[in-house]
C-alpha cells in the first residue's frame, strides 16, 4: 500500500497527500477503524516532508474521514451510508443497474440526435479546421480584462460572489441599453434580459411563445444557424425555411409562405447570417418588417456577428426599424467578437415580455454568473470595446480577403457568399456531395462544415459548405484550401 502516489506539479503537496488517503478510505483499502502511519513513517513512504503529512492528517479529520486518539495516532473514521469497496448499502453485493437510455423521453433523444458536436467528425492533432468560427484567442485583450476584473473586484467584490438577479447585473443592462439605442433602437417600452449567451436567450424566448397543446409554426432564412434549428425543433416547431437571395431573404416566396399558412413566430439573421454571411440589405429589412407587422407574426432577431462590419456604412437592426413598435425580440452577445468563455447575452423586447422571461430564467438557472456581467461592464466601462473591435475588424477583414482569395483560386467552380463576419460560404453545383468530400479531405488533415446541416429540409444544401477561418493560420488557410480544391476537382472527374 502507498506505493501508487505520485505528485501533480501545479497543486499543493499537502492537499495532494490528503486526497489520496481519502481516495484509499473510499474505496475500503482502508477500514474503519484501522489506524494510519504515523506522520513520520507516512512522511518516509511518500516521499514527502513530515508537516506535509502533519497538514494533510488535519485535514482528513476536518472533513470526517479520520480522528484522533490523543498519543495513539489518527485511525480511519466509520463512514454513514457509504457502499465501500463495491458493495451496496443494502447489505447486499448486488447492484442497482438503471438502464438510463431506456429512461430518456423524446426531448432528450432529439437533443442527442441533433448533437452535431458529438456526431462530426473529430480533428485530429494537426488536421487544419475551418469549423469554428469562434474568435481568434491569439487576439484577446488579456490584460484589460484582467484590469476590468480587479477593477470590478475592488468596488464591489463580496457582492459580486454572492447571488445576483435573475434579471441581470443592472449597471450591465442600463450600459447594454444606451449600446442598443446607439444602433437606432427605440427603447421606449422595451425592457432587457441577461442570459448565459445567445442560446439559453432563444431557449428561453421560444419555451414561452409556444402553445404546449400544439405543435408551433416557425418561419426562417433557408439555410441558417444550426444550433436555431435544433431548438426549433426540440421545442416541437415546424420550420418553413425561405431560400435567400444575395442581397436577404426572398420577398416573394416569403409572402406566398405568410399567405399560405400560419406562424407563431419568425427568426431572422441579418447582419453576417450563418452560414451565408449575407447582410440583408436596408430595403429588404424594411419589406420584410411590414410583412410582419401585416401578418403578425413576431420576430426573433439573432444579432449574431453584427459588429463584425469591414465596409460600407452601418445597417441598423431590424428591431431599430421597427421604432416603437413592440413586435422584434433582439438576442444578442458578444461571443464572436470578444470573449466566448464569458457566456454573457441579452435578450431586448417588451417590457412586459421581459418580465416573464425573467421567473423563466429565475426557475432555471437563478441568474447569469454576475461575475461574467461585471467583468464585462466593467471592460465596457473603461472604454476598451472600441479599441479591440478596431484591431479585430483589421485582423479578420484581412483574413476575410486572405481567404476569399484562395477560395477564388483554388475553388473557382464553386461559388461565394458571405459580406463579413468569420467565415465563407459555398455553393458547387447540383448534385455534388460535400460530405464525400468532407471524407476525402479529413483523411488528408483537411476539415470543413458541411452545409446541409444548416437547411430546414431533409435532403437540402447537399452541395454547400462553410469554410470559418478565424482561427486558422495564413498558411493553413492557402494549404487547406488548395487541397479542399484538387480534392473536390478530382470528385467531379
């Protein structure tokens, strides 16, 4: 026995000793009871220095797993309830065996279904991948964030680790407010909700639209982003995707789909759209929010990547064209341009809305790490959001060109859409499969997204992919798209 310890560098050698007699009693190598090695001999048996020892005795007894027995020594403590060495407390050796996947309803088999993180496929060390289109980690602003955190830390620290409000951090949302009215946004009415990122925001919005008694209508761009569709669907939605023009969504074909059926809601994304990175021109936005005002039909405005503009002059949100209207639910984040790891969004709409978005996030989460929103207000505060997206438009707009040129040289028969944002779209001709070449490319350390994962129809956007390209290397970015290229050259004969 204690002839398996071996030390970690990056934890105390105290805590480390501790855990491991702990791990000992667990598991019954150690019995109630039974007394421990002296201090000194455990000292000389691990190969560690006596207080060590000494420090990780104490704490063993601190959590109950051991006592003392003053001039005897420390002896392993009885534990309440606990199995041992495999056997259950019943007093039996027989074990309690749920068959979980048995157990899991509809909800949890459709979310596992639609995991596309679990079903793609894996890049191995080396492999080049233009999945993500997360943002760069090589451009985050390190050292203002962690000003911002100690500035936060200093004013308001013991709030800041104790629960916050379900509604969110009120200096975050008073500050994301004046943002939005700087966009054109009449707020007048409106209300905001902070939530962990894009995706809790939609969750939350589309579990309180739909009608439980009924499946729910949804209309949407065809394609569009993924992670809308699965919740969609999880929430029991139909989906009638409408195809995309280069300029937004079809007018017309949105029109004949309002005229032939009815819908609960619709979700738009306008700005740098997933996956085609089209940006729906200003008159479009303005057809598209009369037909819905005609209709009815309230609308889900994704602002994904909206800061992400390398040219041209603002577009305004569709929810800003609506002025004091209160039929757009806007989500947004800034997870694309500044730091995903802080899963902070926020979701602004009516403010009557909003109150019951708020007991829906109260009853499932509480509230959002209140730490992440202060960080954030406070990086906001001191006014480094302008400097950073400045030096991220540069980096990504040449990275945009960088990889809209090799596309066009190496991909010449496919074509190209996408304005901005983090990644490209592309379109071969009818009838060519990107999952083969998404095959035949892995096998040479080459990945990309297949698009049919982003269209609302089975069978659709077979020949479609999206190339990220974020956080890929110039090289890598010219490499991979070069064989991407011959690859899909050599498919089509």
């Amino acid at each position: 026995m204690f002839h398996d310890f071996k030390l970690i560098d990056d934890r105390p050698v105290a805590i480390q000793v501790k855990e491991y007699v702990k791990r000992l009693i667990i598991k019954g190598a150690l019995q109630p009871g039974q007394k421990l090695p002296s201090t000194r001999e455990m000292s000389s048996l691990l190969h560690v220095s006596r207080n060590t020892v000494i420090a990780a005795y104490e704490g063993l007894e601190d959590d109950g797993f051991t006592y003392a027995v003053r001039g005897k020594g420390s002896y392993v403590a009885a534990m309440v309830g606990h199995a041992g060495s495999g056997e259950s407390t019943f007093g039996t050796a027989e074990l309690w065996r749920v068959d979980w996947k048995a157990k899991m309803n509809a909800y949890a088999q459709e979310a596992a279904r639609l995991d596309i993180m679990k079903h793609g496929i894996q890049a191995r060390k080396g492999t080049i991948s233009f999945t993500s289109i997360a943002p760069d980690e090589q451009l985050f602003d390190l050292g203002n964030v962690k000003r911002a955190f100690m500035d936060r830390m200093s004013i308001e620290g013991q709030v800041l680790l104790n629960y916050g409000y379900a509604k969110g951090y009120k200096p975050l949302i008073d500050y994301l407010l004046r943002y939005m009215e700087h966009k054109g946004v009449d707020i007048r009415g409106k209300d905001m909700l902070i939530t962990n990122g894009f995706t809790e925001g939609f969750d939350i919005v589309l579990s309180a639209l739909r009608d439980p008694a009924r499946r729910g209508a949804a209309l949407c761009e065809n394609p569009t982003h993924n992670t809308a569709i699965k919740n969609l669907k999880l929430h029991g939605y139909d989906i009638t995707g409408i195809p995309m023009e280069r300029d937004g969504i079809h007018l017309g074909q949105l029109e004949q789909a309002l005229e032939a059926g009815s819908f609960d809601v619709a979700y738009f994304v306008p700005s740098y759209h997933n996956p085609t990175g089209i940006v729906m021109s200003p008159a479009k936005r303005n057809a598209v929010m009369k037909l819905m005002m005609r209709y009815q039909i309230p609308v889900i405005e994704d602002g994904f990547n909206e800061e992400l503009r390398y040219s041209g002059a603002h577009v305004a949100p569709l929810i800003a064209t609506a002025g004091q209207s209160n039929g757009v639910i806007y989500l947004g984040s800034f997870s694309k341009v500044l730091f995903p790891g802080l899963r902070v969004g926020w979701v602004l709409g009516d403010r009557e809305l909003i109150d019951s978005l708020e007991s829906i996030k109260r009853a499932r989460t509480i509230h959002t790490s209140t730490m992440d929103q202060s960080i954030l207000y406070q990086y906001l505060l001191n006014g480094n959001f302008d400097k950073y997206l400045k030096k991220a438009r540069t980096e990504y707009k040449r990275k945009y060109e960088w990889t809209k040129a090799c596309c066009e040289a190496h991909i010449p028969w496919a074509q190209l859409s996408g304005d901005g944002g983090l990644h490209l779209f592309l379109t071969f001709a009818e009838g060519f499969n990107t999952r083969e070449l998404l095959t035949a490319c892995a096998g040479q350390g080459v990945i990309f997204t297949p698009g049919d994962m982003f269209f609302t129809g089975a069978g659709e956007g077979g020949n479609t992919m999206r190339i990220g390209f974020s956080r890929v290397a110039d090289d890598d970015i010219e490499r991979g798209i070069r064989l991407i290229g011959q690859t899909a050259g050599q498919l089509m004969g």
